[in-house]
C-alpha cells in the first residue's frame, strides 16, 4: 500500500493565514508541525489523507463550520491550575490592597485567553481561601476564551487526573473538587464564581464594565506587533485607570503602547495610565 501523500507547504500556508485572519494568532515557521499534529484528529475524522485534502474540504464548504473546527483545533489551549503560583499570589496581595481603598463596590478580574478555564478557577480558590470568597469582598471574575470547546471545559469543571495534579496539592483538590470515575470535577460552589464568555480578543470589544485587575498571559506571545498593539487597545479600554494588567513572564508592554507602564508596587506587573487633566478636559470637550 502506498503511503498518503504529503501534505504541501501551501496547505499549511493556507491553514495558518485562516488561524491568523480568525483569531489574531500566527504559527512561527519554525513550528509549522504543529498544524498537522492538531489537525489529525480531524483528518481521521474526514478521512482526508492529508491538509491538501482539507483545504479542498474548507474551499468547497459553504458553512464556515469546518473553518471553526480546524481554528479551534490549533489554539494553543495550554494551561495549568495555580500556574506561576507566585504571580497568583501577588495577584491575591493586590486584590487585598484594592479592597482597603475600594469599601462600596466589587473588585472586577478579567481573565482573558482563560483557556480550559483552569487559571480563573485557580483565582475563585484563592480568593476564597483568603476570606474574599462572599459578598462585597468576593471579586466578580470574568473569564473569556475564544474556543467554543475551551469554553464548554471549563464551564463543565471537569479535569483529568493529569490536569488535576499540575498545580493542585491534595488539600485543594480534596476541597475544592470531587472524583468522579477517573476524571475530577469542580464542586458548584466553586464553578459558580467564575462567569465563562466567548470573547474574541482582536475582533471584539472588551466585555461590558471596567475591570481592576486583566491578566493575559502568555497570550500576546503569539500575535504579530502590530495584533499586539490592537490588543493592548482593547485591554486599556477595559481597565479601570490605575488598574493592574497581568502579562506572562515573556511578554512586555514596553515599546509596545502607552496605555500601560511598569507597576511600582507589584513587581512584575503593569499599570493603566491615568489620563492627565489636561487629557480629560480635551476628551471632555471633544
């Protein structure tokens, strides 16, 4: 039997310029593997023999579902619970100070790119476990991924044994989770805390109201400087002035917009600029 013939360097083109026109992210030369290895399930699927048998499939389609499923498919969908636990917890330290000078309202997180939701609900833990769990004193969490699949994960609250053990030590998982045959899943009380959207961050406008607190990690990695620039657009109109964004450890907002600068009190993070009076009265009259 001869083998399935190769897949050619213009499918794969093809492919990663309908990635980048749906969700803003580009696939580096250097990694174009991933694109067959994410799409191969789908190929089984089809019985396609290779990506020039599916990009046929997506010029002949005249729905754009196929085109959904092949996008959702190579999101990079990586996460962990308690990921970077040391940034979770100065997030925690700066939520605690926020609530010191903000007595009349709840604090609002945005989690944005949350993935299979693991980050947001590592945050609801947290919080709780810091006696900002009810009331007044519990942040609103808003969480927003652009895969439908990611999204209805994360909603469901339930993980695999793999998934359960990164991050999680036995205490939290035994808290905060029940096992279900070889799976584990988050208790309601814990899933009811985190509100999962659908948000594309490139095409979207920010979800509704002004937040405290955006963290997008590891996210910005994979846009082009210009998609960047856009994003940090979308994020500053987001924020409340003053507010703290939450990038990943490679990720920077210098050289890259004026909307943010560097956090004097929490290392690490990054700081909404405050329109100056002189702005706002321009703003005002405009």
């Amino acid at each position: 039997m001869m083998p399935p013939p190769q897949s050619t360097a213009s499918a794969m083109n093809m492919i990663a310029a309908l990635l980048e026109q749906r969700s803003g992210q580009q696939i580096a030369a250097n990694r174009a593997w991933r694109i067959e290895t994410a799409l191969k399930p789908i190929l089984r699927e089809r019985g396609l023999a290779n990506l020039d048998e599916l990009v046929a499939q997506l010029v002949a389609a005249r729905s754009g579902e196929l085109g959904d499923q092949v996008v959702d498919a190579l999101l990079n969908q990586e996460t962990s619970f308690f990921r970077d636990a040391a940034v979770l917890d100065a997030v925690g330290d700066a939520v605690q100070e926020m609530r010191h000078q903000v007595s009349d309202r709840r604090l609002r997180i945005w989690s944005a790119g949350c993935s299979t939701g693991q980050e947001p609900l590592s945050l609801a833990m947290l919080f709780a476990e810091r006696g900002m769990g009810d009331g007044l004193c519990a942040p609103e969490i808003v969480a927003t991924d652009l895969s439908p699949a990611a999204l209805a994960r994360a909603r469901s609250g339930k993980f695999s044994q793999f998934e359960i053990q990164r991050g999680l030590p036995v205490r939290r998982m035994m808290t905060w989770f029940d096992s279900q045959g070889g799976d584990w899943v988050a208790k309601h009380d814990l899933v009811r805390r985190v509100q999962f959207r659908q948000h594309n961050l490139t095409a979207d406008p920010a979800p509704p109201g002004k937040f405290d607190i955006i963290l997008c990690r590891n996210v910005l990695l994979y846009f082009s400087p210009a998609m960047r620039r856009t994003v940090f657009d979308v994020l500053s109109s987001a924020i409340r002035p003053g507010g703290l964004l939450v990038l990943g450890a490679g990720e920077t907002v210098i050289g890259q917009t004026e909307h943010f600068t560097p956090s004097e009190r929490f290392r690490g993070f990054y700081r909404a600029a405050i329109p100056s009076l002189h702005t706002s009265r321009a703003a005002a009259a405009g």
